[in-house]
C-alpha cells in the first residue's frame, strides 16, 4: 500500500517540446514501481499548454481545478472545468490549453507501458 499526498512528490517542468507552463508530478509512476498504471497530476499556468501530441496508449483525465480546453484530433475546443472528465484514446492528436485565470489542475491516469 502507498499513501502519500500529492504535494510531497516533485512537481517538474513537462520539458516536452511544445509545451508552455506545464508541469507534472508523477505522484504513482515509476518510482513507485506500479504494476498497471501511472496517476499523474498536471498543472498548466493561464495561457499555457500542454504539446500538441499523440501517443499510442490512452488518457483518462478528471479535472480538479481551473479553466481550459481540450483539443480533438480535428482541432475541435473541448470545455474543461472542475468535475469535467475525458477519454483521450490511444494515438488521437490532443492539447490541453488552460482558457482561465488560475491554474487549470487535472488527474491523468495513463496505463504503465
């Protein structure tokens, strides 16, 4: 069993190209040796965002805190507020832009590859 609150775990610069004001602490990764998935809390300064990308595996995303947007593979804005929640299937083109004033928090659990 692992109990942690999710301030004790390094919050990083996303350092991925494309990305502006985004950080992300690994708070179950691979530190923690998880047999499944990883549970990741992203946080995206107003007016930043996270890279337009894609990947092979899944997202599935439960926003806390803020105001944004997710991108669709077409482009197409998405609303994110708290309690809002997304799937982001595997390979489809995506982007988190934070719309607000405050920082736009989010849970995003992603299976372990």
């Amino acid at each position: 069993m692992k109990v942690k609150h999710f301030t004790e775990v390094a919050n990083e610069d996303a350092n991925i190209d494309g990305a502006q004001g985004a950080n992300i602490r690994w708070v179950l990764g691979p530190a923690d040796e998880m047999p499944n998935f990883y549970l990741r809390v992203v946080e995206v300064k107003p007016g930043g965002n996270t890279p337009h990308h894609q990947h092979p595996y899944e997202h599935e995303v439960f926003v806390l805190a803020g105001q944004g947007e997710l991108l669709d593979p077409d482009g197409k804005p998405f609303e994110l507020k708290p309690g809002v929640v997304a799937y982001v299937a595997p390979d489809d083109l995506h982007q988190f832009r934070n719309t607000g004033d405050e920082v736009l928090r989010f849970i995003c659990l992603i299976p372990k590859t």
